[in-house]
C-alpha cells in the first residue's frame, strides 16, 4: 500500500506550463521565475514550516532545483525573503512593515536609486528598528528594479555612518589608482 501525501502549499492557479515558459525571452523567465516564487512564498507566508526548494520543485516543473536555490538565494540576499538554516534549509516571505523616511531617497545621476526606510516587526526592533539602505535602478521602461539592500541596526547607525567617514579618504585613494591603472592598461 503506498500513500501519498497531499501538498497543504497554496500555489497560484495559473502557473505556467513548460511549453509557455520555454516560449519566454531569457528576461521575461528571470522575471517570471522570480515573481512565482515570491507569489508562492507570500501565499503559504503563515505555514509554520516554510518552503523548501524540494516543496519548490515538486510544483516548478520547468526549471531544474539548481536555478530554483539561485532565485531563492538571490530573493533571499536582497531581503525579499528569510531562512532558516538546517536540513532542508527553510525559506520564508519577509512580511516586515517598513517605514519610508521622510527625505530619505535619492538618485544618482547613472540611474541608481537608494531609499532608506525603517523597519520594526518584534518588540525588540520596536526599542532599535533596522535601517535599511535599498538599491534599485531605472531599466529601459523607468521602472525601478531591485538590486540590493542592507540592514543595520538603529543604534549602530551613527557608528556604521563614522566609519564610512573616516574610511572615505582610502576609498578616494583606491578609484583614483584603479583608474590610472585602467588608463595605463588602455594606453
């Protein structure tokens, strides 16, 4: 007698089939791929035991496990999503509420944007909320995309900002070499 266990994973009712997806351009299947599994993830975000990339897999027929544990773990650097370390790691949606600061975006003039928001979800934070830093850049349509972000605690804000200070002449003294070195090599 074998048994098969249902999967209790809410999953979008229109993914893709193979076929469909194999059709995409090489960008429309990044993008695809990574808004499915944000979707998945957002979906089952009160399971307690969060996703693994087996649990993945079993619904995402048209990308191998290797490509899913890329797209987890680029969602996963840029704090799209969490996990917990073990066997099988476990990944979770990121549902913290965050704060845009007043004033606190900018654009640089090669199309990057960075904001700056605060984050609280637990007591704890409530006392020292995060500060986190988003990257994004303008692609061909003006739409932002994200490219990265980092957190750091509030009350280590003031120490992470004097440090970057008196770190900043040996920043300037490294592009300035490393430019000459280009022109040298140009030349």
């Amino acid at each position: 007698m074998s048994i098969k266990l249902e999967s209790s994973l809410k999953i979008p009712k229109n993914i893709m089939s193979d076929e469909e997806y194999a059709e995409l351009s090489r960008h429309n299947k990044q993008f695809y791929l990574e808004n499915l599994l944000k979707t998945i993830l957002k979906m089952n975000r009160k399971r307690d035991a969060g996703i693994t990339i087996r649990d993945l897999s079993s619904l995402i027929h048209f990308v191998s496990d290797r490509t899913i544990k890329h797209y987890i773990d680029h969602l996963n650097d840029i704090g799209e999503i969490y996990s917990l370390k073990g066997k099988p790691i476990r990944y979770f949606f990121n549902g913290r509420v965050s704060h845009e600061l007043p004033g606190g975006s900018f654009e640089l003039s090669n199309n990057r944007i960075y904001e700056f928001k605060l984050i609280a979800n637990n007591l704890s934070e409530l006392l020292s909320p995060l500060i986190i830093i988003e990257e994004y850049k303008r692609d061909e349509f003006d739409e932002k995309e994200k490219k990265g972000s980092i957190m750091i605690r509030g009350e280590d804000f003031d120490d992470f900002i004097n440090f970057f200070q008196t770190y900043k002449p040996k920043i300037n003294e490294y592009i300035k070499n490393f430019k000459e070195k280009v022109h040298e090599v140009i030349e």
